[in-house]
C-alpha cells in the first residue's frame, strides 16, 4: 500500500499545537524500519492532554500525529523481526510525544518498540486495552510479585471507571481478588459490578484529608489518581500490603507521612508503562490475553470513528467517558 492516508496533523500555531484532520502523503511518514497500516487506536488520558494542544506540551515533535496507541498490519519491513502481514501492537516509546503516532492511517516505527499481536486477542480488543490497560496489568504484577495474592484480603482500585481501573477491577476479580471499586460517579456502580467489583468506595471517603495512619482496610491497591487520594489509601493498607501506583489525574503531589512504611510495612509500587522493557511489556500482553475477561473487555468498549477523536479526548479531561475508547481509523 502506498499513497495518500488521512490523519490528525499536529501543527505549530504561534508556539501552540493545532490539530486538523488533513491528508497526507508518503513524506509525512516518521522515520522507522517498519511501515504499517494502522487499523485502531485508542484514547488515553495523555491523548486528551495531545490534543487539546492549546492547554498542553505532551507533543514536543511538530508536526506530527497525536495518539500513544496503535495497532495494525505490516505493510513493509526492513527488519528481519517483521515482514509484510504481520499484526502488531504499539505503546509507549514516546509515540505520541517525540515520534508520530497513532491518529494517523499510515504511520512508520522502530522494530523493538513493536509487540507482535497476542493470540486470542483481535487487533481491535488490542487497542480496547491500549496504554491504559497495558498500565494496569503491569499493576497487578507488581502487587503479586509484592505478595498481594487473592487470599490476602480486599485490593482497592482508585478511578475505577476509568480506562486504567477499569481492567485492572477486571482482571483482579477474575484472578479471585476481593475488589473494591472507587469512584465519584455514583452511576458507574452497576457498571464496576458488572465488572466484578464486590463493593463501592465513594471517592469522597478518599479524598479529604485523613489520619496519618488509618483502620486497616486492604491488603493492597492500584492507584490512578494520586494526590490526597493515594495518600488516604496508603493510609489504610493492611500490614506487610502494597499499592501500585500509575496516575496523577487529581495531581503530583503526595501529602503522606513515613507512618505507613515503617509501621506497617507498606510498599508504594511505582508503575511506569512507557519505556517497560520488551520481556515484561510481552509477559503482560500474554497474560491480558490470558487473565482479562474478554466478554467484560468487550463491555467497557465503545469504538468511535476518526472524526470523532476531538470530542472523545475534550470529554476524557473532563472524566466523562466509561471505561475504553477505540478509535477506528477507517470509520
């Protein structure tokens, strides 16, 4: 395949990125060994932040083509890792940011930043789990290797219904974790049950300044929000649990004292996705393939077309959507 492809082009505008649906031709590809047909992408809250480019800097690269998610099929190769049909998977490694990403029908990348499609999965469930579910599989490893085990007691998911919580309320449950599932919309609850939560934490319990050191509650947890959020649930972590911690959605800071970790053992994961090593980045999409309900999978997925990418990245900043966004990139 070759000629012209549509995509959303980034662009510099007195010092700000604006971003049009154009079309483009052979030049605009970024550099890399592998050409690809881009069949889906997603939308990640960092693609929220790439877009809206007036409000951000996450693309630092222009012009180029937002979107830290991609799946498609091998259209040429000049590395002997791929060849022509194969379907690959990308996340992270700054596409996106640095290098042209995945809101685009054609696109070019690196050969070791490719992940080759797990079997069992569609190119499309790929990208229904993207970055955000990615993230969360990678949190569940860390509190297993933690020795947070099923039998260990109840593991709370902050920002639940979000991308990132979202599988990883999916996933514990069906590995046999007790879930509890947070959130400040009281109209997801059917929704995290649906998911396998077995109880509901109102993110207003979490989210006022606490004690220090509070009851201990649960045995670990997984947090996609931090600030005063992840300081509350450190506080209430059971002696010798551990928290796996992935997000800033309600800020960067942490306003936690050492009571935690030197009285109870507590251990603070820190999960980073982008730049996850090739040996742990395919063991967590073998085990996506493997530990993560499709059918559940399927039901936090709604797919939306190429046209639809602004309105689904405005409505994310505002923690408006449920779950995962796919993003055809030929609808």
């Amino acid at each position: 395949m070759s000629g012209n492809f549509k995509a959303w082009w980034a662009t510099d505008s007195d010092g700000k990125a604006s971003v049009d649906l154009t079309e483009l031709g052979e030049d605009a590809l970024p550099e890399g060994e592998v050409t690809i047909a881009v069949k889906y992408s997603t939308v990640n809250y960092k693609d929220g932040l790439a877009f809206q480019g007036n409000k951000s800097k996450i693309m630092r690269n222009l012009p180029m083509a937002p979107g830290i998610d991609y799946a498609g099929v091998v259209e040429a190769s000049d590395s002997p890792a791929f060849k022509a049909g194969d379907e690959v998977v990308l996340t992270g490694w700054g596409v996106g940011e640095n290098h042209s990403g995945g809101y685009a029908q054609r696109t070019r990348a690196k050969a070791d930043w490719l992940v080759r499609k797990p079997d069992g999965l569609s190119l499309q469930q790929t990208m229904a789990i993207g970055t955000a579910g990615f993230t969360a599989m990678l949190c569940v490893m860390m509190l297993e290797r933690a020795g947070v085990g099923p039998d260990s007691g109840e593991v709370v998911v902050t920002g639940a219904a979000g991308g990132v919580g979202s599988v990883a309320v999916a996933v514990l449950a069906k590995l046999g974790y007790t879930v509890a599932a947070s959130t400040g919309r009281e109209a997801e609850h059917d929704y995290l049950r649906g998911l396998g939560a077995a109880s509901i934490v109102p993110r207003e319990e979490l989210s006022e300044g606490g004690r220090p050191l509070g009851k201990e509650r649960w045995a670990g947890g997984v947090d996609t929000v931090g600030s005063q959020i992840l300081a509350n649930v450190l506080a209430g972590i059971k002696y010798d649990g551990a928290v796996a911690a992935c997000g800033l959605a309600a800020g960067f800071d942490l306003p936690v004292t050492v009571m935690p970790f030197i009285l109870r053992g507590v251990c603070l994961l820190g999960v980073e996705s982008v730049y996850c090593p090739q040996p742990k980045r395919s063991e967590a999409w073998a085990r996506l393939a493997g530990d993560l309900p499709l059918d559940k999978l399927d039901a936090m997925t709604a797919v939306r077309g190429m046209a639809d990418v602004p309105e689904v990245t405005a409505a994310i900043l505002k923690g408006q959507v449920r779950g995962r966004t796919v993003i055809d990139l030929n609808a």
